[in-house]
C-alpha cells in the first residue's frame, strides 16, 4: 500500500471492526473513523432512529454518501457499518484509495458476541438470533468475495489489528 491509503475494515455486526480499527490506528499512527457514528452526527440522531423514522432505504442513502466522502480522504483507519458491501459501487470506491479488509466471524461467535446488544436496528425484536444468522448467511458470499479476509474465531482485537498492519505494510 502507498502511505496515505486508508485502511477500511468491513465486516458483520460484531465482527469487530470498531475495537481491531482504534487498535490498528494507533499503532499506524492514523486517524479512526466510524462510519456509523459520523452518520449519526451528520443526521443528528442514531442509527436505530433513522431506521425506525426514516427507513432503511434512507439509511443507505447516508451510507453511500459517506463512503463517497470517506473515499476522497486519505490516512484513515475506517470502520465501516456492516451493510455497506449491498452496494458493490462501496466496495469499488474504498478500494480505489485504501486496503479493503474483512473481518468475518463465524455465526456461533456472532449470536455470542452480539446476544446482550440492544443497539442494531436489523436484530430489534424477538427472534434475534434467528435474523442474525439469517443475514449473515445471505450476505456470506458478498464478504467472502473481499481478497483480504481474517477469520477473526478465537483471536483477539490485538491479535487481528496485528495481521490488519501486517497486510497494510506488504507489498502489493
Ligand atoms: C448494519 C450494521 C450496523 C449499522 C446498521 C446496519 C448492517 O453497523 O450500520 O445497524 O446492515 O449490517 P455495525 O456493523 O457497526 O454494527
């Protein structure tokens, strides 16, 4: 990767994209961003409202907004919010500035990781898990189509934001 090139982590809710992007910043000495957290800002209001308030439609509509906007920066370290791979033009745009890696988990460690969460729209409700692995399932091949992927089973934050900087520092 030529310095300067972001680095954006996709992947399933709970796959940890958040805790392995705030480790791998600032270890690359780069800036952390949450994707989620600055559509909220922008909206004003969570992610869970715009769902419940606006729809999910709107919702991805601010999503693709902000991996056009992400995708003009560089030296950022981005955490991205599970759903952007529905929209392979998100995928082609953050791979023209930055190395695009995929955080996956297996479902068991997903439902465990994910069981007491109360704050994703998509899980709202009772039949949680069912959902969860429902989704996750659906959108498995569009992960696994991502070239860098880390199976994140069993490791820790450290451990992958370690295999994330190795792959950012190899040559292409
Ligand atoms: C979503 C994942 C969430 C958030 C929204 C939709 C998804 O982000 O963007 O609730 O479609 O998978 P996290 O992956 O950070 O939980």
């Amino acid at each position: 990767m030529a310095s300067g090139d972001n680095i954006v982590l996709v992947g399933f809710m709970g796959t940890g994209k958040t805790s392995v992007g705030k480790l791998v910043a600032g270890r690359l000495f780069m800036r952390f961003v949450d994707m989620d957290g600055m559509i909220e800002n922008k909206a004003g209001k969570t992610v869970s409202r715009i769902f419940v308030e606006d729809g999910e439609p709107a919702f991805r509509a601010m999503e693709r907004a902000m991996v056009v906007e992400l995708s003009s920066r560089t030296g950022l370290v981005v955490a991205t919010g599970g759903g952007i791979v529905l929209n392979p033009d998100n995928i082609a745009d953050f791979s023209r500035t930055g190395l695009v890696v995929c955080l996956w988990a297996e479902p068991a460690t997903i439902v465990d990781r994910l069981k007491d969460d109360n704050t994703r729209p998509l899980l709202a409700g009772d039949d949680k898990m069912e959902r969860l692995r429902s989704i996750l399932e659906k959108r498995r091949p569009l992960y696994e189509a991502i070239p860098n992927l880390i199976r994140t089973d069993g490791l820790s934050a450290a451990a992958v934001a370690d295999l994330v900087a190795e792959m950012y520092g190899r040559p292409r």
